[in-house]
C-alpha cells in the first residue's frame, strides 16, 4: 500500500471514537497507537516534503526492519541467559540439601497404616488362583473379512423360546456363555424390538445394575422384525 492512501485524519477520528467507547483508558493501547501514528506521519512527510539528505525510503525502511529483528533477537537472547541463571540457582540450591535417610521415630511406628487391612488368607488364594490359572486363548477376530452370522430375527427367536420357559429372567442369563460381542449386542436389539412390540416389559432397580426381563405372555401371529445391517 502506499503512503499517500493513507488517511491518518480518519485512523484518529476511529481512534478517539474507540476510546471514547472505553470504561477507562487504557495506556499501553495509547502509547502503542502514538508510536504507530507518529510513524506513519513522520513516512508521509518525507514522501511529501522530500529533503535534500533524505535518501530511498524503501531502503530506509529496510534498515528499520534489520535493526528491529536484531532487537528481537538481542531480547531472546537476553531472555534465556536469564532464565539458565534461574535454573543455575536452582541446582545450587538443591546441591545444599539432603534427603532424610532414617526412617520414623518409635512413637511414630504405631501410626503407619497397616498396608494388609481388609486382606485375608480367602482372598490371596483367590488372587493367586487368578494369576495361575490358564489364560484363555487368544482369539483372532475375522469380522473384517467375514461376514457377521448373528441377525436379530434368529436371536428374536431364540429369547421368546427361553422366555416362555422362564417367564422372567436378566439379561445377563440370556447372553450366559456368549463370548462374541456382536451376539451379545444383537440378543440387545431383539430384547428391544420385544419391548417395542409389547411383548416384554423390563425394569433396572439400580443404575448398572441387572436389567430384568418379564414376558408379558402376549402371542402374536408372528414377530414383526425391523431390518438391521450388522
């Protein structure tokens, strides 16, 4: 852009406008628009009222852009020599301490926590039962490149057949010895496409507690299936 576009009666008309704007005034804001417009007026009277000294602007300008980068970098090194004399202080300060090396006093020795509370010989057999006892093998999933069996008719099937048996039961008997997940979450889908036909009715005492399962003993002709993909 060039110097002479610049309209420096309308940046002071905004200017004043936006700070009559403020609750309070604020001084760092003043100064940095002062340094800025007296910038700008002292580049729009050279370009105007050129004297006999003054040489290229643009080369003028050049030199401010070097000398400013030279400062930046002047500043950043000053910064992190001091910083590395902060952390020399530091080092020297922890060079002066010792760690405690006995351990607590006597009467103190009653007010340890006892780290074996609410362990009893039942439940280390137990745990150690766990950490023995044979991993299951690990089983490689194929679903990505083969196509999922389970479909939530069968499984609409399979859960009418086991509740007109029990007549009320839990979610979690109906995927007992169900090791896929993607069963596991159609046997779901068809408990809920039973609740949605009237069918089932179900109840949860607690929150993540058992979801329980009642046949409403309601016959229809068929069970009316919505289409699932997966």
């Amino acid at each position: 852009m060039d110097i002479h576009e610049i309209s420096l009666s309308n940046i002071v008309t905004a200017y004043l406008e936006e700070v009559s704007r403020m609750p309070t005034v604020d001084l760092d804001l003043a100064t940095e628009f002062l340094l800025i417009a007296a910038t700008l007026i002292e580049l729009k009277t050279r370009r105007l009222l050129p004297g006999k000294d003054d040489g290229d602007l643009d080369e003028e300008l050049a030199l401010w852009e070097e000398r400013d980068l030279l400062l930046a970098r002047l500043l950043d090194c000053k910064t992190f020599k001091d910083v590395a004399s902060v952390f020399s202080d530091l080092v020297s300060r922890a060079d002066l301490s010792f760690p405690r090396m006995a351990g607590p006093e006597e009467r103190f020795a009653s007010l340890m926590p006892d780290l074996l509370e609410g362990v009893s010989p039942l439940r280390l057999q137990r745990a150690y039962l766990r950490a023995a006892a044979q991993k299951p093998p690990k089983v490689i999933g194929l679903e990505h490149v083969a196509p999922i069996r389970a479909s939530v008719a069968e499984a609409l099937v399979t859960v009418s057949d086991r509740l007109r048996i029990d007549g009320r039961t839990t979610f979690r008997r109906l995927v007992d010895g169900i090791t896929d997940r993607i069963e596991i979450v159609v046997r779901f889908l068809a408990i809920l496409e039973l609740f949605k036909q009237g069918r089932v009715d179900l109840g949860q005492v607690e929150r993540f507690g058992e979801i329980e399962v009642i046949w409403l003993g309601i016959e229809q002709d068929g069970v009316v299936t919505d289409n699932y993909e997966g």
